[in-house]
C-alpha cells in the first residue's frame, strides 16, 4: 500500500474492496481527537465485525495524548487516516465522507463501539429493503434507545436512537442531502436530519429492538455543551430550515420551563 507524508500527519490509501453481489461496501468513518484512553476498543469493534466488506477511515484533529501512536501501530489495519488539525467535529467528518468510496457510510465516534454483528445486520436490512435510504439500529446508551419516528421531529429531536454507532445512509442518499453543516458547532446532525427527512422526505426505518448495533460511551463532546448552548443552537437550525416561528417559540419555552423545574426540584 502506497504511502506519502502530508501536512499533518500520515495518509494512507487503502486497496480497494471488492463489492460483491449483496456484500456492498461500507464506509465507518472515526473522528477522534486526543482519546488515547478509548481509541483502540473503538478501532477493534470495527476489526472484529462478522461483515468483512468495509472500509474504515479515521480522521484525527493532530491529536497530542498518544492517540497519534495508536494509528501508527494499527496502520495496516486500517484503510485510510490522517493526522491534521481540522475546524471541529462535523468539518472532521465531512473529510471523511468525501474519502468513502462505499456504497453505505456509518459513523463510528471514537469513544463508542460496534457489536460483532452490526454491519451484518445494517447489509441485511439495505439488501431486503432497497428502497430505504437510511436506517437506525438499536443503540446501548444510558439505556436502550431504539427505533425510529420521524413525526416527532417537528417537536422533538429524540426520533431516533443514536447518530454515532445507529446511523447508516446510503452514499447516494448521503450525496443529496449534502455534508454536515459546520456553522453548527454541536447539533449538526439534527441539521442534517431535518433537512434529509422534511426536505428532501428520504425513506428510512430502524431495525428490531433487539438487533442493538453498539454501546454510546457518555462523556463525549455531547455531555460537555451547555443546556442553553444547545439550545439556542437546536432552535436556530429550526428557524434556518423554515420552521414556523410560533411553533419554535412553543418549543423553546416548553424546553427551558421543563429544564428550570428539573433544575429546582
């Protein structure tokens, strides 16, 4: 495998897979930046699969804790990495899915893990269903998360188990919807929800509750925003995407009235 330094760090190219009659090709994409502690379980989740036919591309944001030895050490286990200072989470991920050449993209944070029979079960349900563009697996969490209700999301963002781990779209789905927005510093993926199933009313479903695909480690970047950081960020991609300011209004007073009893009782 062809190797060359690049600003940054180190980028390899992977051999390409075969895509195979009913084995297509999947894309895990690993943001990380300084998580030498969980790094290497999230990296073996992805080698241990019973599905073969992947490809994992690993962005780093120049991580400066040890992270950076752990890819050095897994380079041939790995398809592609490099090693670069980026502008944030979403922008890291956005390299990612430029580099995927499968034809279904998952995202794998650096501090979860897949279950041994994920990617199996993600292929299953993208070969029964051909006309589903994306699909949510069962997700391990503070508790189990699982199933999918887009009718929710006019109200709530809690229509779907999990983006990391849960989330797989189909790379021609991914294409029409477009990359992360990187305005978004923390709910970009609730951005990119909305805009995938109002906008452009892509198919999706979730899988049996107990097809679980991986387990959410908290204390991720998720559990450092603030209450209101978040909140301000949720109701601005609603009023971006065109949704009805008195109902973004009622939503945001429920909200905070919900979080101040929370806060005082």
């Amino acid at each position: 495998m062809k190797q060359k330094k690049i600003s940054g760090g180190l980028r390899k190219k992977g051999c390409l897979k075969k895509n195979k009659k009913n084995l297509p090709l999947i894309s895990i994409i690993t943001v990380v930046l300084n998580n030498k502690k969980f790094f290497k379980q999230s990296i073996n989740s992805v080698l241990y699969q019973s599905y073969k036919n992947y490809e994992h591309i690993i962005i780093d944001g120049k991580s400066t804790d040890g992270t950076l030895d752990i890819l050095k050490r897994n380079d041939s286990k790995i398809d592609y990495w490099i090693s670069e200072k980026d502008r944030g989470i979403y922008h890291a991920m956005n390299k990612g899915i430029k580099l995927c050449r499968g034809s279904i993209i998952a995202i794998l944070n650096s501090d979860d893990i897949f279950y041994k029979r994920t990617l199996k079960i993600a292929v299953d349900y993208f070969n029964q269903y051909k006309n589903i563009d994306f699909l949510f697996g069962s997700v391990m969490k503070y508790k189990l998360l699982y199933g999918y209700k887009p009718w929710k999301i006019h109200w709530s963002f809690g229509f779907y188990s999990t983006h990391s781990i849960g989330f797989f779209i189909r790379k021609k789905a991914q294409k029409k919807v477009g990359y992360y927005n990187t305005k978004y510093k923390y709910s970009a993926d609730y951005d990119f929800f909305y805009r995938m199933i109002v906008k452009y009313k892509l198919k999706g479903m979730a899988t049996k509750k107990n097809e679980i695909f991986g387990k959410f480690r908290r204390g991720g970047i998720s559990s450092k925003i603030s209450f209101m950081d978040y909140l301000r960020e949720t109701i601005r991609i609603r009023l971006d995407n065109g949704q009805n300011i008195f109902l973004v209004l009622i939503i945001f007073v429920l909200k905070y009235t919900k979080y101040l009893t929370n806060k005082i009782f």
